[in-house]
C-alpha cells in the first residue's frame, strides 16, 4: 500500500463515542503502526470486539498497516477516486493512515479518529433534500464531488450518509440514512437493491429499511448504527471481526460468518443470530447477489458482550451485469470453488450452522417466492419503458424466477 517512505513518527488520536481511548502511532524506522490504550479506559468502550482493553502495553503494537478494525471506514470505488481528485496533491491517499486522517471524524459505528464525531447538520439536510428530488441521482454527485472527504464509509457504489436537521436539543434522531446512488455503469443498481431490501423485510429477515427516491435512481437505507436516541452503536464488518485487511473480502467463506457470531456473538441469541444468517444466505442466493462478501456483514452492538447479527444491508442480484457471476464466498474455509447453493449446499450450510432441525428447503422455497412477489409489485410502478433502470428491474425479476427452481430436486 504504502508508496512513499515513512513520515516521522506520525499519530492519530482513537476516540469511541466521542471519548478519547488510545492513540495510532506509526514507527519512524519500521513503518510498523502500534495502538495504545489510554490508561483506565472503561472495558466499554473498547475500539473493537477483537480488540478489549487490556493492561498489557504492546498487546496491539507492530500491524503492518491500520489494525483491520480501523479500516470498515476507508473510502473505496468512485468516493476514493472522488477524494484522490481532490486531495492527491496535499494528501498520500493510498496511504491508509493518512486517509484516515482525513475523513476520520465522519464514520459509521462509534470509533473515529482524530477527535469527536464532528456532525455537519446543514450538509446532512442538504442530502436530503438531493435524496428527495427527481434528479436525485445527480444532485447526491455533486454534493459528493465537492466534499468527499466528509464521508468516511466503505463499499464501491456511490454513497454518502446523511438526515434531517435536528430542530432543537433533545429531538429524536431518527432516519439517519446513508444514501446509494446509480451511476450509468450500473443503471438500475438503486432500484434492484430497493427491491432486494424489501424482500428481505418482508421475509423476516432484520433488513436495512430503504426508501427510493421520486426518480428510482438513489435510495435512502436507514442507519442501523444509531440508536433511536442519537446513541452510536458499535459495528464492525465481518471481514475485520475475522482478522482479515478489507482487501480480502471475497477470500472468506460462509464459515468465517459463523464463527464470528458463535466467537464474539451474545450468547443467549447466537441460535436466533445463526438462523438469521442462514435465511439471510439463502435469500443473497435466490437473489444471485455474487457480492455479498466478508464486508456485507458485522456485527451490532450497544455494549460488547451483547453484540448481535447486525441487520441485512447491499443486497442487489448482481448477475445483471455479470451473468457468470458466482457468490462471493464459498460455503467452507477449505472449499476452493464458489457455487451457488443446489442441495448438497445447503445441507452443509445447515451443518455448519448446527439448525439441523430447519427445513431448509422449504425456507428456499418460501424466500424464492417472497423475493419473485416482491420485485414484481415494485416492478409494476416501473415498466421497462420507463428507462435502463426499470428494464435492469426486470431483467433481474428473470434472473432470480430462474433461481427460484435451480435447487428443486
Ligand atoms: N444501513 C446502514 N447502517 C449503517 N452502516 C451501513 C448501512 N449500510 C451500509 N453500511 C456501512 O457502509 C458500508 C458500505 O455500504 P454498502 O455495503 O451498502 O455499499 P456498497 O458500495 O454497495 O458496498 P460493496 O463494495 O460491498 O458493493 C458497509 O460495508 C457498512 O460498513
Ligand atoms: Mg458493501
């Protein structure tokens, strides 16, 4: 990653819900980047699941680069492209430390970097009111062109978090979003995404609530890092929780998932958290959704021994625009292919989770059919003549009628 030689000895101050825990620090001669603790932080405020407070003072020291928690924020895809434009000639974007300096007081979950969380109410009222117009797709790029740097949030779609202004002290956050938007590369991206999401509502499944904007081309997912009183909410992807860079996103396996709930998950609902996963699972594979990889799922928690299956979110049938594509992770770490689920899959996808009283099948079944329904009534409000982003609706309504019948015997 890093292309240039180690600056001297350079530091960023750890914060967890606006408290100061512990300082990075990057070593002169090594490169190698060290995090400590402050002395008596509360064990509540730990910066990661995989990282508690601890008295040992180099317990977290030497990472060759961020320690992985510290990357589920880093820019990716047009946003990093968008802060390379801009920042390239004062800061050395592919240097992760100094990226997270930048946008590192405008994260997801509750760790920033560099000081507290610093909220920009009018930015977030104008990304609604972009969000909410018919040009919407448009209006959120020009927002995002001109400040990337205040959006310290991963994946490759375009996106930005934002909400309503709070009228006064006191009043409810609520419906803090983070708003996706199509690009012409991927027409149609917001509106299948939108439809996948209300599938996976609809089914039972803890699904990130989304609204679709007037003109279909951005929609908004309501954050499930904020609690319903403003309080920031621990989140930490699964990719990180396994102890592994954000580059290797798609070298995990469904197994990597449940270790991570059975390892750091609250135990009185790891069985409700494992069943979740597994309808979740089934549903990316009716949906052939190929990108639900290490980074689309975490874990949620106020306080770290309650940490649970956090809600499902980036759930789109990416086989519209590429009909080979293969899930993103195979079922086990030893297994080398990536397939699709047809029986013998899904009877070890109920062996490693351990539901061997689930009838799998017929959850398919019930998935397949929740997810035809409803993409089809969300298709109605867009006929194919409606533009790309209706007809890539409807293309994907076939993509996933054939994948209903794929695992029938
Ligand atoms: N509803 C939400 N509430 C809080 N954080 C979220 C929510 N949705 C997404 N995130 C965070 O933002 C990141 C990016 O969102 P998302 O995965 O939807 O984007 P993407 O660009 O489609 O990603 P990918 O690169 O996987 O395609 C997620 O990995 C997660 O860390
Ligand atoms: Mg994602």
């Amino acid at each position: 990653m890093r292309s240039r030689p180690p600056q001297h000895g350079r530091t960023l101050e750890v914060f967890v819900s606006d408290r100061r825990v512990g300082i990075l620090s990057e070593s002169p001669e090594t490169g190698l980047v060290d995090f400590d603790y402050e002395a008596e932080v509360n064990p509540d405020f730990a910066v990661s699941l995989t990282m508690p407070v601890v008295a040992e003072h180099d317990a977290y020291h030497e990472f060759n680069g961020l320690p992985p928690p510290f990357e589920i924020c880093l820019p990716e895809g047009l946003l990093l492209d968008l802060i390379r434009a801009r920042f390239a000639k004062h800061v050395e974007i592919d240097d992760d430390l100094s990226l997270l300096h930048l946008i590192g007081r405008h994260t997801v979950g509750r760790v920033t970097f560099g000081g507290p969380l610093a909220p920009d109410e009018e930015l977030d009222a104008r990304i609604l009111e972009a969000a909410r117009s018919d040009q919407s797709a448009q209006a959120l790029l020009d927002i995002l062109s001109t400040l990337p740097e205040r959006f310290g949030i991963s994946g490759v779609m375009p996106k930005m978090s934002g909400g309503p202004r709070q009228t006064r002290p006191g009043t409810l956050v609520r419906e803090k979003f983070i708003v996706k938007f199509d690009t012409h590369q991927y027409a149609g991206a917001s509106l299948i995404e939108h439809a996948c999401l209300q599938a996976c509502e609809r089914a039972g499944l803890n699904g990130a609530h989304s609204t679709l904007a007037p003109d279909a081309r951005s929609i908004r997912v309501r954050r499930f890092d904020l609690a319903q009183d403003g309080t920031r909410l621990g989140f930490e992807d699964a990719c990180a929780l396994s102890g592994l860079r954000r580059t290797g996103k798609y070298s995990g396996s469904v197994e990597h998932l449940v270790r991570m709930i059975r390892h750091y998950g609250d135990l009185s609902y790891q069985r409700e958290d494992l069943e979740m996963l597994l309808r979740a699972i089934v549903m990316n594979d009716v949906l052939r959704n190929g990108d639900a990889h290490l980074k689309n799922f975490g874990l949620l928690y106020g306080c770290i021994e309650r940490a649970r299956l956090a809600p499902i979110y980036d759930v789109l049938t990416t086989q519209i625009w590429l009909p080979r594509d293969t899930p993103a992770l195979s079922l086990r770490m030893s297994d080398e292919d990536k397939r699709w689920l047809d029986k013998a899959g899904m009877e070890d996808l109920v062996d490693l989770t351990g539901l061997w009283e689930i009838d799998v099948g017929r959850i398919r079944d019930e998935m397949a059919e929740i997810a035809v329904s409803t993409m089809q009534a969300i298709a109605k409000d867009h006929p194919p003549d409606a533009g790309p982003h209706a007809r890539a609706l409807h293309e994907a309504i076939a993509v996933v009628e054939r994948a209903a019948v794929s695992a029938r015997p």
